[in-house]
C-alpha cells in the first residue's frame, strides 16, 4: 500500500511539472517585447526624419533607417545614438528617390532599395557605394517599385519587386538567379516586406491579400498564413518583417497600429501597439528589425521616429517552486 501511495505521489508530482512546464511556457511565448525607448522627431536634421520607412540591423548592433522623404540612410547606435548618414535625392550614385527598405550582410554591407529609381544600391557600413542593378521594366533584374530587400547567409539578395508582383534573387552583386510570383497560382499579389530566417527560408509580407508567405529560397511555397481583419492573425495591410535568433515572425500590421508575433510556421504568439504617438503606440508603422540580442526595433513612420523594445527577464526558479507548491497542495 505504501508503495502503490508513493507512486502514486511521484505520478502527481511528475503531472504537476509537466502542467507547470507548459503554462510557464505559454507565458514566456506570449508575452510582448517591452518599451525600451524611442528616437526622432520630424525634421530634416541629423536624427529627424520625414516618413522613414524601412529599418537594418548589422552584425555590430548599429541600426540602419531608411528616411525616405528626405532621401537619406541615418545610421544610429542601439541606443538611438546619431553616427552618420548618407543620400540626397536625385538618380545619381549614392541618391535616391523615395527609398523603400534596406537590408545588411554578413559583411556589414548596406542594401537600399531605392523604390522610385527602380534600383538596389550596395553600400558599406559608413555609406561608400559599392554598385548598383536595375531599371525599370518587367525582364530579370529589371523592376517595377522595388520596394524592400533581404539577404540570407551566403550572401544572396531577395528584392519584392512590388508592381511585378514578384520576388526576385540575386548575388551580392547583382547577378540575377531566379525569380518567382508574376500572378502565379497559390503566389502572393504585391509583396512587400521581406525576412529571411536562419534556416534560409523567406517570408514575405503579401500587401493585395493580406497574408504572410514562407518560401524556401528558391521559391517553393511551403505555408501562408492571414487574412484582412482586426483579430489575432489577421492584418490590415501588412507591410515590414522580420524574424528573430529563435525564428519567430514578427509583422508591422500597419493599419492596425500594431506588431503581431508568430512561430515560424504561423501560429500567433502574441502582440503589441495601438494607435497614437505615446511609449509602445503607432502611427502607420511600416519597417521593423531585429538584433541579435532579440530587441525589436520599429520604424513608427507617421510619428517619425523609431521605438525599441525587448523582453523582461524570465521568472525566478523561486517563483516556479513556489507555484508548483501550490498546484500539488
């Protein structure tokens, strides 16, 4: 009897970890980054901006900005610190006309694509153009609005390539690769934000239909998720990605004024925003990035300015015993 009693308490205790396990998961899983801090006001001054859009981590944690009406990168610590800036507008070298999204490498090299001028721009880390590919038309390399841009580990470059309704790859130097989308069945209609995760797999923000599509990077569909709406998992015009060191999603809902958060196959985690213009509010958000540390950095682009956000410490093991304590009483 004693020893049927005992396994009996073992039994208990091992179901209460297990239950216990699962609900400080679900907990970890749902909760929103928080409010860490903001920059920028509007203006034309170092640190101001005028409708910024897209937004770049490098490998060193610096932020990149793409300010678009004044057509200009900033480059910025962590922290929201000014370092440097580079563009004016025009179709020169080094100019732009309303530039779109940006997206870095390896390497620490700066892809800008520069929306009106139906081009990518290469950079170095401190704005030294490196080169350029495209025009306008519908041929390989060739774009109509270019609109954001992603890279993956060997150094590949994916450009939504918004009025073909395609995506389409490159080298890091242009060299054009593939292509897929152009109104094809089960494709997406006017893709915009893309993000690439570390198992080199690209999502891409589906503007005409309101959903998320994860590829392979040679374009195979492998999962879509979304439609229009205000709920959990829905989107009103979704517009910038990213992804994180554990391989969530998240997305700028942009007419919703919030960031929704999803595994990497597309089940809702969580969420955070609405509209306005105090800490952890929005105004149209469209461009967001990630680092390495796992803080989110979002671009709120009618407020004209960027807000950082990360995740509170996890509980203590006190805290864990103490409720399972009380789950086995």
């Amino acid at each position: 009897m004693t020893r049927k009693f005992t396994l009996v308490r073992a039994g208990m205790c091992l179901l209460a970890l297990v239950v216990m396990s699962a609900v400080l998961a679900d907990c970890a899983s749902a909760q929103a980054p928080a409010y860490i801090t903001k920059w920028g006001t509007f203006g034309s001054g170092p640190g101001q901006f005028s409708g910024p859009i897209g937004a770049a981590t490098d490998p060193a944690g610096d932020v990149y900005v793409v300010d678009t009406n004044n057509n200009r990168i900033q480059k910025f610590t962590s922290t929201g610190t000014y370092l440097t800036q580079w563009g004016s507008h025009g179709t020169g070298i080094g100019q732009f006309e309303t530039p779109f999204g940006v997206a870095t490498d390896g390497a620490g090299n700066v892809y800008v694509a520069d929306y009106g001028n139906f081009r990518i721009q290469k950079f170095t880390s401190t704005g030294t153009y490196l080169t350029q590919w495209g025009s306008l038309g519908a041929g390989p390399g060739r774009f109509n609005s270019c609109a954001f841009v992603a890279t993956d580990a060997a150094g590949n470059v994916y450009v939504s390539d918004t009025g073909n309704d395609r995506i389409q790859k490159f080298t890091a130097n242009g060299s054009y690769l593939g292509e897929w989308g152009m109104h094809m069945p089960s494709y997406g209609l006017l893709p915009m934000g893309l993000a690439m995760n570390a198992l080199g797999q690209l999502y891409s923000a589906e503007w005409g239909i309101c959903c998320i599509q994860k590829y392979t990077n040679t374009g195979t569909l492998l999962t879509q998720w979304g439609s229009r709406g205000s709920g959990n998992g829905q989107f009103d015009v979704p517009y910038g990605l990213a992804t994180d060191p554990a391989g969530n999603v998240y997305v700028v809902d942009t007419n919703n004024s919030r960031v929704q958060v999803f595994t990497g196959d597309g089940t809702y985690i969580t969420q955070w925003g609405t509209p306005g213009s105090g800490n952890g509010q929005f105004n149209a958000p469209c461009g967001i990035a990630t680092d390495a540390t796992g803080n989110v950095y979002v671009v709120d682009t009618h407020n004209d300015r960027v807000q950082k956000f990360g995740h509170e410490p996890t509980p203590t093991k006190a805290t864990t015993w103490g409720r399972l304590k009380r789950i086995y009483h």
